[in-house]
C-alpha cells in the first residue's frame, strides 16, 4: 500500500502529525510505502511563503485580527468565498506532485491541503480515497468539503459538532484523536528524571514549555513565579526559539540586572501577509473596515527592548533548549505553562499533565482551550502576578491536580496513531472492493 501525507507548515503540529502517523504505519505495516510531504511547498515557493509568513504574522503580531478572520472563515462569508476561490486555484498546482507518488491513499493533515484534495477528487482528477485529519479540538470550516472520504477528529464532542453544524454524515466522522509518538505512552522514572535535573523529587514541578511565547511575556511569568512563597521547581524548554533561550540565560545570571533584547527579523513575514493582505483587501468590499485598516504595509521596525530585572528572588530551575526527549520532561512535571496547539495539547494529555493556558490566540488556540477547560484539563492563566499565584494555588493542591491528571486520563485517546493506520486500511480496502 502507498500512502501520501500532506502536511504545511504553518505552526509545527502539522508536520508532527503527519511524521507521527508515518513512523506508526510503518512500524505496523513496513511494506507500506509513506511519503509525507509539504503540499504548500509543493504548489510553488512563493505561494508556501505568502501562506507560512502570512500566517506566522498575523497569528503572532495581531492575533485579535487573526482570531476575527478564522471566525468569519467559519461561516458563509466572502472570506470564506475567497479561502475556497484561491485553494481552488492552487490545486493544479498540487496535482502532479499527487500523480507522481502514484498513492493508493491520501491524508491531509492541514486545512488547506483538505480543500485543494476536495477540488481535485470533484473534479476527477484524482480518484483515491482522501482522509482529513483535523488537528485542533474544534472543528472548522476549512476542513470540509464534500468529497472527502473520512474525518479523524480529536474527541467525541467533535462528532455532534461535524454532524450538526456542517452536515458531514456521521458515517464519515471517526474520533481518534490526533497521531502523536509513541513516546509520549511511555513514562520514564520520574524520580531519575528530577535526579539528573538537580532536582527534588519531594518539590512540585513546574514545566514551561515557552518556545512560541513572546520573550518579555516569559521573563515577566518567570519573575511573578519566583515571587510566589510556595517552594516548586521550574523546567524551561525554549524549542529553538535561540533569542528567547539567550534572554532566559541572562535573567537566570544573577549578576546582570538588566540586558538588551533583540527584536524579532520580521521583514520576511511582514512582506508576505501585505501580499496576503492585498489581495483580502481587494475581496472584502462590504467586510468591516476594522479587518482592512489592520493590514498595513510599511510597518516600521522594532525597536531593541530594554529588560531590567524585577526581583531578586527564585526559584531551582533548569533551562532547556530544542530536546528530542520532551516527553520525559512531560512524564516528571506536575503542571505545564503552554500555547494551546493541538499536538501540544494531545502530548500533554497523553502524559496526564495538566495544563495552565498562557494566551491562547483566537481561533484554533482558544477552542482548544475552551474545550480543555470545559471538561477540567486545563485552567487559563491570568495576565500578571495574578497567573503565577493561580500556578502556585495549583501546585499546592495535589487534590486538585490529580483530579485534572484523571480528566486527562479519561478525554485522551490512546493509540490514536495506530488506530488512524486501521482506518486507512480499512478505508483503502473499501475503496478497492468497489471501484478495482
């Protein structure tokens, strides 16, 4: 059997989606053939990068406006018009990269790739069965089309919301939850863990996963944690966030009070959501002027940001920068600070861990996190000393916490990335009963 992923990389999930259901295919079945590939790369260079830079610069830089958008991409808006008139366009452009990897099966991961395979099949330009894995605890618009095979959705609440709001047949809705490693179903010795850390087993631990937070919003939390009376320990893992980690080293130096922070290369990202924006500023005729004004070209750069420590108190903490073993550190902490990202999110649940939300953008983020709170997973952290003592409440209740860790027990899916291998299986055997 052939199997093509499609992923993009707008944010990391889904690429760790797309190599996550990979590695499980292949340690089930190692005959199976498994390209993933980035589909947006593959429709042409300067289109991947007016959609990653675009994307990267609204959802960082004016997320309020971002959040707007994905609201009014879920409803019959021109918006929504204009994401389907473009995918459309693009969709050409995909297709012989499909036709070259000869697949017996098609998998998107990302919602995008969805719309240009739904085009593609309606037009019958491709044939093969097409599995859409939606890679957020909500469901979207962007997502469905008609002529997509099967879903994979992230929990059961995700089923009546696919059914009911956008009339996909129940048939085709299967709750798997998101591929992730099988690593993350492993637990290591915690105590082993903590030990080579320097750490005390006896001390609650505090894990900050912080490689997509802005840098002065991470130093300003760690300053509020250590102020907090409660003994806890803290692990910090910067991902490759190289500036964040750098600024971190220099608030853990006890001997600089203050330091200069770079600002962010923004040029890139900049220039290609101004192409983004030109062409939804020439669509949106009767679209509220709040969404044009925000798309502005020429904005000035940045300028260096002055930090000057705020305490000189703390806490026992270890900094990490890009690890391969995140999930050891998942397995040993009681708490974890994070963006809510889908594949953060299930990672996380995998371990039991619960988790304390720091400013979850609007869109995808923030319905991760409403569901996550609605059924007792997660808190959502206010801005200020007011979020570190929310965190130090949570640390002193183990009661509290164990509860939570039970939540994440019950809503996690287990083997979701085996159990997606079946369905394509299944899928590709149906498919073949009818039309080989």
């Amino acid at each position: 059997m052939r199997i093509l992923i499609l992923t993009a990389a707008t944010g990391g999930g889904h690429k760790r989606t797309g190599a996550a259901l990979k590695e499980a295919i292949q340690a089930n079945n190692p005959t199976a053939y498994v390209n993933v590939m980035d589909a947006l790369e593959a429709c042409g260079e300067r289109f991947n990068k007016t959609v990653t830079g675009g994307y990267h610069y609204m959802a960082t830089k004016v997320p309020k406006i971002y959040g707007q958008a994905y609201k009014m991409a879920d409803n019959e808006t021109p918006l929504n018009s204009f994401m389907d008139k473009i995918n459309s366009q693009m969709s050409i452009k995909l297709l012989p990269a499909i036709v070259a990897q000869m697949p017996d099966v098609i998998v998107s991961c990302h919602p995008f790739v969805t719309k240009m395979l739904g085009t593609l099949k309606g037009k019958g330009y491709i044939i093969q069965p097409v599995i859409s894995i939606i890679t957020d605890f909500a469901g979207h618009r962007a997502y469905i089309d008609e002529h997509i095979d099967k879903y994979v959705v992230a929990n059961d609440d995700m089923i009546a919301e696919m059914v009911v709001k956008y009339k996909v047949p129940q048939q085709k809705v299967f709750s798997l939850g998101i591929p992730i490693f099988p690593e993350f179903y492993e637990k290591p010795d915690k105590n082993k863990v903590l030990a080579q850390l320097g750490f005390s087993p006896e001390l609650p631990t505090l894990l900050i996963m912080a490689g997509s937070f802005g840098v002065t919003d991470i130093l300003a939390i760690y300053e509020n944690l250590c102020e907090c009376e409660t003994e806890f320990q803290i692990i910090v893992i910067t991902g490759k966030n190289q500036k964040l980690y750098n600024a971190f080293e220099k608030l853990l130096n006890r001997e600089i009070k203050e330091f200069d922070i770079a600002p962010e290369d923004e040029a890139e990202s900049k220039k290609q959501s101004n192409k983004v924006a030109e062409q939804i500023k020439g669509t949106f005729k009767d679209t509220t002027d709040k969404i044009k004004e925000s798309f502005k070209d020429g904005i000035s750069e940045l300028p260096f940001v002055h930090y000057t420590r705020t305490t000189n108190k703390s806490k026992p903490t270890k900094l990490l920068y890009f690890i391969n073993n995140v999930q050891d550190y998942m397995h040993c902490a009681d708490l974890i600070v994070t963006k809510p990202g889908g594949l953060t999110v299930s990672e996380s649940l995998a371990a039991a861990l619960p988790m304390a939300i720091f400013r979850a953008i609007p869109g995808q983020e923030s319905d991760n996190a409403d569901y996550l709170v609605r059924h007792g997973m997660a808190v959502i952290l206010s801005k200020g000393h007011s979020g570190a003592r929310m965190i130090e409440s949570l640390l002193s209740s183990p009661e509290q916490l164990e509860q939570m860790r039970r939540n994440c027990q019950t809503f996690f899916k287990q083997q979701s990335a085996k159990n997606v291998y079946g369905l394509i299986k299944t899928t590709f055997e149906e498919w073949k009963r009818r039309f080989v």
